[in-house]
C-alpha cells in the first residue's frame, strides 16, 4: 500500500505526543487559525479506513467498544473480520450478540488446531482479505495467535498497524501470548498501552517513543457500559448463590491445565476452599477435555459451561474472591474491587497488583489455599482505579487515529 503524498494534511504520532484532551501524555496540534492552514480540525473530516480483527473470546471484549465508537464518527470506514479462533456459541456467537457487535463481514472460520495450523490459517486468510480490501490501518487487540496472525501479515502487505493493549510483557516466554505480544509489537505503527508499565517496556525494547500512546484500558470501557445491564441477570439465582458468598474460580491456561497431575492438585485445592466457601467453575473447554481425561467428575464445585459476559460480569462483581489464571480478570476485578488471587507466578498486568485487587499466589496448591482463606479472613486495601480505566480510552485511541491518518477508500 502506498501511503498518501499529501503529507501536509497528515498528522504524525509524534506531533500527537504533547497534549490531549483528558489525557496528559498525548496533545494535538491546535488549528492554524491565523493561516488558514490545515488545523486539526480540517484532518479530522478525512475518512480513515481500518480493518480491525478479533479471533477469540477477550478481543471481542477488547474491540467492541472500538466498533460501537468508530460507527458513531463520521470519520471512520470499517472491515470487521473474525478469525473463527473461538467458534463455539458460547465462546464467540454469545459474545457478538450480548455486546452489541456487528456481525462480522467474512468470518474466516480457522477453528482449532496447534499454534502453527491456527496462525498460518489466519494468515492464509487475511493475505487475501487485505489485499483485496487494502484499509488504511489494520486494528488488532491483546495477544491471542489471530492477533500476532493478523499483525504479521498486515506489516508483511505495507499495511500499517495498531495494536491495543501494546507493551504488556510478563518476561515469561514459556507463554504462547508472550511470545504473541513481542511480535506484535515489534510491526506495530501504534502502540495503544493500558498500563504505565506498557509504556515502559516498549521504550526499554527501543520502540521510538513518537509510536507509543498511554490511552488506558478498553476492557474497562465495555465493564463500564455493561455493569447495570449485567446486574440484570439472574445468573446468581440461578446457581443458588447470594452475593459475596462465593468464590469464582477460571483456569484455562496450557500450563496449569494440560498436566494432569497438577491439573487435579488445583481442582482438589478448590474442592477443599469449597468447604468454607462455595466455588463457581465456569469451565473452558480445554479445561472441560482435561477434566473428562483425568477423570474429574464430582469434585464438590458449582460447576457452569463458559459463561457470556454480562452473566460472568455479574458472577465476578458479586463474588467474595476470583481465583484465575486469565490475564483480563485481573483488570475487571480491579476495577470492580473484588480480590483476586493470580494463580500464576508472573503477571503482564503489574498495575494489578501494584494498584488493585490482584495477588500472585503461584501454582502451588497448598500456597493458593493458604492465600484464599487469608482472603477470607483479610480482604485487600481498596486503591482507587488505575488512570485512564475510566471507560473513555476507545474514544482516546480513535481521536489518535482520526487525527494522524487521513485518506480515502479510492486507492
Ligand atoms: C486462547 C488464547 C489465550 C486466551 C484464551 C481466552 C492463544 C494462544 N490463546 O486460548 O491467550 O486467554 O483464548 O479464552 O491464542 N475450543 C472450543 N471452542 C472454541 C474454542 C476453543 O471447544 O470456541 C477448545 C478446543 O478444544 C481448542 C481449545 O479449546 O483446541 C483451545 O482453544 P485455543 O483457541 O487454541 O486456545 P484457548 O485455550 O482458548
């Protein structure tokens, strides 16, 4: 893709980087009124066209406020393409429909498969999508496999691309998303950070500061949106729970669930926190397959298949604690003040836990009990929420792009 040549209509990243309404770390530019030049303004009205791509269950959380506020400017021309990563109704199809999204233009309909087979039909996919419809941006979000996929063959086509949730490193490269999101940020054009610690590392990789924009967390964007309607569920009914008087309990990374062994040590731990406190175990279904191999039937827990949304937004927000091994849990319960304990021995999310609910407790069985009855007895001190999750940060990163990026579709 050629780039436009009309330069002086064009806003660069690092002209953005001096102010910006509602957050200090960006500015723009203010129109040249005095010579009728081109201000802000006039750069504002040009069409962007962006492709964004979402493949599995967190980034359809993580675009779907991107969507909604693109479709309410005048400025923006969206593609929508869904990798098919998560095909299962309840991972995918319940989400679309429970957060308002737009179906999307081509599902590319991967599926299942090992990290090589999922990200080179991705790819395979995407090259022809892309070259086809050539956007002026490609939008990906998180660290799944379709957005390192999508990253790869769009930097690959000359296509420039925004990553969200840019900088986030847990220095653990046993982690497919670790290896996901070092790829990804290394051919992004626009580095979207939730966190401060985003920032820092990028900088510290040697990403040019000019590319790099604190815009805070658009999974806080859709909470923000969706908590009165998720109060409406009666998911809590349902299961016969009252509020905080329950644990939620998720786990689906490779790590703690794909080794038997440790797999029923942790559900055994859950099994035993569940006689001073019941459990809630919506299960994934990697974990589901895991469970029917090693034999896990009957283990005393308040076992749901995976949950929608607003009925997991509900489960957590009246939860007396979360255990997980999710990364976006750890900021949900941080902003919905609901202590979570991390079973992980590394988080790409340290704000956290500098700042919020979430604890690392490791791995280790006997430690993880330990620090759920601790919780029990002794919640964690309530910090106010980490800046910029205020639910505005769709709105930052579409002021960016709509002020850097100008052009038309006739290319
Ligand atoms: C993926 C992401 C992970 C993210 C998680 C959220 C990667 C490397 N991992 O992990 O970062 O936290 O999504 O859920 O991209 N399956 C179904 N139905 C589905 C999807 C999956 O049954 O709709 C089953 C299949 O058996 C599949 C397994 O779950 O093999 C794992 O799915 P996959 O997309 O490979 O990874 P996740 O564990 O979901």
């Amino acid at each position: 893709m050629q780039r436009r040549t009309d330069q002086s209509a064009t806003v660069s990243p690092a002209q953005l980087l001096t102010h910006c309404p509602d957050n200090p770390e960006i500015s723009l530019p203010e129109a040249d009124e005095a010579s009728g030049g081109p201000g802000i303004l006039d750069v504002a009205r040009r069409l962007v066209c962006f492709t964004a791509i979402v493949g599995a269950r967190p980034n359809f959380v993580k675009m779907a406020p991107i969507l909604q506020e693109a479709g309410r400017r005048s400025g923006f021309q969206r593609r929508f393409i869904h990798t098919g990563q998560h095909y299962s109704p309840e991972m995918s199809a319940s989400f679309f429909d429970e957060l308002g999204m737009p179906a999307p233009d081509v599902n590319l309909e991967i599926g299942s498969g090992s990290h090589a087979a999922q990200t080179a039909g991705v790819m395979l996919g995407l090259e022809a999508e892309l070259s086809e419809h050539r956007p002026d941006l490609v939008l990906v979000a998180g660290d799944v496999n379709s957005t390192m996929a999508a990253a790869l063959v769009a930097s690959k086509l000359g296509i420039p691309v925004a990553h969200i949730e840019a900088g986030l490193r847990s220095f653990d490269r046993r982690m497919p998303e670790e290896t996901n999101r070092l790829v990804t940020d290394v051919l992004s054009d626009y580095l979207f950070a939730s966190e401060p610690s985003g920032v820092t590392n990028l900088v510290a990789e040697g990403v040019p500061r000019e590319k790099i924009f604190l815009v805070g967390n658009v999974m806080i964007d859709t909470l923000m949106k969706f908590r009165d309607k998720a109060a409406q569920t009666g998911i809590l009914d349902r299961l016969g729970i009252g509020s905080k008087g329950y644990a939620v309990a998720t786990l689906h990374r490779p790590s703690n669930v794909d080794g038997m062994e440790h797999l029923l040590s942790l559900v055994g731990m859950l099994t035993e926190l569940s006689r001073h406190l019941p459990v809630v175990f919506p299960v994934h279904p990697r974990t589901r397959e895991r469970m029917e191999e090693a034999g896990i039937a009957d283990c005393g827990l308040i076992l749901t298949e995976p949950l929608g949304y607003l009925e997991f937004l509900r489960l957590t927000s009246e939860a007396r604690m979360v255990l997980t091994d999710s990364g976006g849990i750890q900021e949900e319960t941080t902003i919905l003040q609901v202590p979570c304990l991390t079973m992980r021995e590394n988080t790409e999310r340290p704000i956290t836990v500098e700042q919020g609910t979430n604890r690392l407790v490791g791995t280790d069985s006997k430690d993880i009990l330990r620090a759920a009855l601790d919780t029990l007895d002794a919640p964690p001190r309530l910090l106010p929420p980490p800046d910029l999750w205020d639910g505005k940060a769709s709105g930052r990163i579409l002021d960016i792009l709509e002020r850097s990026l100008g052009g038309d579709c006739g290319r």
